[in-house]
C-alpha cells in the first residue's frame, strides 16, 4: 500500500529504532506498537506537555483508555496539534473529567435493552451484536467509553455463542449489526465463523458491520480479509470517517478494495465541536466519501456519555449543516441527522422543514433556494384502506397475510388493522386519578 511521508519515517524511528518503517503498512505492526500512554505519545509526535496538564491527562487516561495507531498519529499537524481534528479525536482532554448533571454513564440504555450477552435489541427487526470490546484506536468521543477498552468485558466464545442463540431463536430478526469494539479487531477466523452460522440462519437477510478499521488502521483491510468478508454477501459495511483530513490515500486503499469486492459502503459521521461542526467541512467531506464510493449514511448528534461535554455542539448546528447540503449537493451525499434517543428510544431524524403549510387540496413548500411554491392535490384520490388482505387486494403484493411485527407508534395510529386512537404516557396525574384505571 501507499505510504509516502516523512513523518512516518520519523514517527516510526521514534517508537522502535530497528528501522520500523519497513513494517509501516503491516497491521499487526500497527496495534502492536499502539501508543497507549502519554510519554510515548509525546515522544512519538515530539512534543511535550506542561507538567500540571500532564497530570490530568494522566488521570483521564486512567479512566478512559488511550490507544493510537502509529498510521492515526501521523495525519497530526505537529505545527498546530491542539487545533488538529485527529489529536483532537485521539487523545485526551482535561475537559473529559468534567461530568455535566446530565451526563449519563449509558446515555442510550444499551445496558437494559440487552436480553442476551452481546445482544441490544431496541428495533422490531434487527440488533446489535456487540462481538468485540476493542478498537484500533480509542476515539474520545466514543459513546460506549465506560465499556470499550475494558479488558473484563470482552466477549468469551460463549458469549458469542449465545448472542447467535439468541438471534436463532428470534425470526423476527432479519439485519444483524455486528458493533462493538471493532469486529475488525477480530482475527479473520472468527469472524469468518460468526458470517457463516449467521449466513446459515434462514430469517437473517442482511449482515452489517460497523468498523473504524478504514480510518485508523486502513492496512488491516487485507486482500485475504476482503476475501473472506465478499464470501458472506449480502454484508453492509459501515466505517465512521469523522473529518476530510482522515480520508488519505491509504484509507482510499482500502475503501476501493472493499467496493470492489461488492460490499456496499456507508459512512456514519459524529458532529464533534471544534472537529467538524461546519457545513462547508461536512459538504467537502461527504463528496470525498461519494468519490471512493461511500454513501454518508447517519450525522450523529454527539450524546449524552460522561466526558463528552467538550465534543457536544447545540443542535441547531446540525440542522444548519444539513439545511447547507439538502439541493445544494447530490441527494446521496446528504446523511440522516439524528439523536439517539436518550433512555433508549432509537434514533430521531432531524430535518429542516420544508412544509410551509396546507389546505384541504394545495401543500405550501420551501425548497433549498427560498422558492416558495404549492402543490396541487388530486382531487380524486381513491384511499386505500388496508385490511391486511393481500391476496384480496388490488396491489397484487401477494402475501399471505399482511401481519407484521411493525404496529408500533404512530404507525399504529394511522393503521387501519389497529383500532388504537391515542398513544397516553403513563403516571401523569390526571392517569392516575382516574377512577375506572
Ligand atoms: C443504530 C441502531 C440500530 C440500527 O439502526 P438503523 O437505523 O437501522 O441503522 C439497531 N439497533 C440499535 C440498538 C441501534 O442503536
Ligand atoms: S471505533 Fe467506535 S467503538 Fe471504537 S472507540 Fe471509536 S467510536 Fe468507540
């Protein structure tokens, strides 16, 4: 693979003096020689802290790991690292210790929606698999913060075993999200296992997998890994480039290797202040990503985990980037911007709005220039009302029945199958003085 600066050979010499560059694109060179505390990290980059500050880093790194690949480290501009988007992304900040009252340890309750080890299921449909506790590198905006990194929780083979149990045993299950950690930290071989028995469940019809492996350790994404990984198609991939500066060539590399061996690539983006909360950032990252032929997916607002303060924007910024992209640019480079909900409610998409208003028959819109126009209604629109009769029905889907795990919110509310009129929060005042309760 690629690899053309000077500040590898420089960086490499600093860790290891046996002439390290050689093994520069290998890997296992890679995580093997991973910066995982302050002293290397100085030495590595050729910098150094002021004692006091030294001091609180070291607390925040004793309670939340740190861990840089030599290749992550390299994209640091040393010239100006305390403004750079990787330092600021890889290494911590005095500002992690500081726990606002809202800060949660499991903001998105992934503890309680957890019915088999490794399992999250939030969603009718699908779940995270969380088959791998460590990543390449430890971002310091990562949600799962209290977990990844924690040598007691990494998955056993049990473990796996009865996650993969547990999505046997639940037809309903039909896309599998392996999360973490990274599953790319995972030797090829169990990963392998864990595709094949989910390729051999009949109800599982898509796999996913979420990674970061693109972007701070490219060279794992080997030709034997790509094959491997094209043998269990339909499989979805992922990755979570944050700023245009990480898409290098050797991060090209890898993307091309991938969706050349027909894995679909997606991209998801965390909105971190002072990294790449800016609309003409965010626009020039999605068409880098939409050019190695990766389509930006999900535009996380950044959530409540404890030390993440300092990375939180409002968001009213992430509004504003998407009103900056929705017509201004190609529709696929537009991602979802969402927050996940607190509590464990899933992810809520956030849009600007474009509906002006409305009447019986004309809808007023906007569009992205401050056109504003109108659409005419039909006038002889025929409603269809669902029976859940499909063989009976003019739309021909054929099925046998039109019974589904879906009937749930508003959705239900706007089902005719359902006769459920309101959706009522419990334990409010007026529920409970209610006699016939
Ligand atoms: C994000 C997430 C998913 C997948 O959501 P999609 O919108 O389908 O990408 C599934 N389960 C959990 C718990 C999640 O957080
Ligand atoms: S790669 Fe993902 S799981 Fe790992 S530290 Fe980064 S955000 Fe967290």
């Amino acid at each position: 693979m690629i690899s053309d600066t000077t500040t590898e050979q420089e960086i490499a010499d600093r860790i290891t003096p046996d002439n390290a560059v050689a093994r520069w694109t290998d890997w296992r060179w890679q995580t093997g020689h991973a910066i995982r505390d302050i002293t290397t990290f100085e030495r590595a980059l050729g910098i150094t802290f002021p004692p006091d500050e030294r001091e609180v880093l070291e607390q925040t790194v004793e309670q939340f790991p740190l861990s840089v690949t030599p290749y992550y480290l390299s994209l640091i501009d040393r010239d100006d690292y305390r403004n750079d988007p990787i330092f600021m992304q890889c290494f911590p900040s005095v500002q992690e210790l500081e726990v606002e009252p809202y800060d949660l340890s499991d903001p998105l309750a992934e503890d309680r929606d957890h019915p088999a080890p490794c399992i999250t299921h939030r969603y009718p449909d699908r779940v995270l698999f969380l088959v791998s506790n460590v990543c390449a590198m430890y971002c310091r905006h990562c949600t799962r913060k209290r977990r990844v990194g924690d040598v007691d929780s990494i998955p056993s083979k049990e473990e796996i075993e009865a996650g993969l149990d547990y999505i046997r045993t639940h037809p309903a299950i039909r896309d599998v999200l392996l999360s973490g950690g990274d599953p790319l930290m995972l030797p090829d071989d169990l990963l392998d296992h864990i595709l094949t028995e989910l390729d051999a469940i009949d109800h599982v019809e898509v796999v996913r997998i979420g990674t970061r492996i693109p972007v701070v350790l490219p060279y794992r994404i080997t030709p034997g890994l790509v094959s491997m990984l094209s043998r269990h198609q339909p499989l979805w991939i992922n990755t979570h480039f944050n700023h245009p500066a990480e898409i290098t060539a050797s991060s090209e590399e890898a993307l091309r290797r991938l969706a050349d061996a027909g894995i679909p690539l997606g991209n998801q983006t965390v909105l971190l202040a002072n990294v790449n909360d800016c609309p003409r950032l965010q626009r020039t990252l999605a068409h880098k990503l939409v050019k190695n032929r990766v389509r930006p997916y999900y535009l996380y607002q950044c959530d409540l985990s404890e030390g993440l303060s300092h990375f939180r924007t409002s968001v009213a910024k992430g509004v504003e980037i998407i009103e900056n992209m929705i017509g201004h640019t190609s529709g696929f480079c537009v991602p979802t911007y969402v927050i996940d909900a607190p509590g464990g409610g899933g992810k809520i998409p956030l849009t600007p709005n474009y509906l002006i208003s409305w009447s019986d028959h004309k809808v007023v819109l906007r569009n992205y220039e401050g056109v504003i126009t109108t659409y005419q209604e039909p006038a002889n629109y025929r409603p269809i009302y669902c029976e859940g009769n499909c063989p009976d029905c003019t739309l021909q889907l054929r099925e046998e029945n039109a019974e589904e795990p879906g009937q749930v919110g508003i959705a239900r509310l706007l089902s005719d199958l359902d006769d459920t009129s309101t959706l009522v929060p419990e334990n409010t005042e007026r529920m409970e003085r209610r006699t016939d309760a």
